[in-house]
C-alpha cells in the first residue's frame, strides 16, 4: 500500500483487527485507482446500547485529482440486526469502492475520446522530464504518452515540474503524434496546492516508468 493513511477512532479504541481490515481495504480501492491523492476514515462510537442497527457509524473521504471528494458513509441505525464494527467498515467501504469505479471509468472514458480525437482538455501526470532540453511526457489516465515542450507551460512554471506532477493540457495532433498545446500545474507532489490546507503525496509508482 503505498498511499498514507489518516485513520481517526472517536469513543472508542483502536483495534488491529479493524486497523488491519481497512489497511486490506484502502489497498484494494488503490487497485482501481492508483492515483488517489489522500485517504481519511473516520471511524466512530455513536451509541453505547442500540436497540437495533449498529452503534458505530464509518465515513471515508477521498480526494482524486484533479479536484474530485467522494465521500461514503455508513451508520446502519435502522438495521433489524445488531451490526458489528467490521461490517460497518465493510459497508463503508463497499460505497466507496461503486463511487471509485464510476469515477475512474468517466476519467478514463473522457480522456479516451478527447486524445483518440486527437484533441481537447485532458489530465495526466508528468512522467519524463528533459529539463536541460526543454520538454518532457505526460502520461493521460488512460495511458496515452503526450509531448509537451517548455513554452507550452503555462505561467513560465516549466522549472516547477517534477516527476509526478498533476497537469491539466490541452492536446494536438502533431507532425509525430500526440502533443500539448498548453499545460498548467494542478497539483505539485509533496507541496500544498491552491487554497488547500491539505499537503498532496508523491504519485504512486505504477505511473513511473
């Protein structure tokens, strides 16, 4: 698992067990989609004697550039059985993963029709960088390569890009295939992006080449 994660227990104690499980969980959302920018889950004690449902309630919040929350909860008050804390987890996270999937695959569907068209806005991240000769190569969502050179960059930023880098660019087709008009910085790995109070993580491996 290579994302950090922010796990929050409130009037109630930590149990590795239920550590354990949303570790295995987180994991599996990373699998759908490997560029998750920050994972919080709220796990908390609401009730101390339910009549029925369950006394806990689990919320996750996850960010994804560039800009998206999904947020999936589960508090189940009205079930006819008592539920315990790992099936709620359980929920919880299943919300979020039908969230995730949705998610990525109109990413990935949007991304697919403006780079097959050979142009329109996209998102990607920088994966090759040629600082001393001026220009590098984004990688979309969908795994499509775009060229970029320095004076395409918005803002004179070109000095600001890394390895990882989020970008939005708009795409052209060029004499040797795909390559990026403009191009301006989303998110930075590893420093605070706009008004955020949140600091970004670097990008997972699997977008290294």
């Amino acid at each position: 698992m290579k994302l950090p994660l922010d796990i929050t227990y409130r009037n109630l104690d930590k149990s590795d067990a239920i550590d354990k499980l949303i570790r295995e969980k987180v994991a599996k959302l990373e699998h759908i989609c490997s560029y998750i920018n920050s994972c919080h889950i709220a796990v908390e004690k609401v009730h101390d004697r339910p009549r029925s449902g369950s006394p806990y309630r689990v919320r996750i919040d996850l960010t994804i550039p560039p800009g998206h929350e999904l947020v999936a909860e589960s508090n189940p008050a009205q079930a006819v059985q008592y539920e315990p804390l790992d099936v709620v987890v359980r929920e919880a996270f299943d919300a979020a993963r039908q969230q995730l999937l949705k998610l990525t695959q109109r990413q990935k569907a949007s991304d697919r029709s403006q780079t097959q068209a050979g142009t329109g806005e996209t998102t990607g991240l920088v994966t090759k960088l040629f600082r001393e000769q001026g220009y590098g190569f984004i990688k979309t969502l969908d795994s499509q390569e775009i060229y970029f050179h320095k004076n395409s960059v918005l803002h004179h930023d070109f000095e600001r890009l890394e390895i990882g880098t989020g970008v939005y660019c708009a795409v052209e087709e060029g004499e040797e295939g795909l390559q990026a008009s403009t191009v301006k910085i989303v998110d930075k790995p590893g420093v605070r992006a706009g008004k955020s109070s949140q600091t970004l993580i670097e990008p997972p491996l699997d977008w290294r080449e």
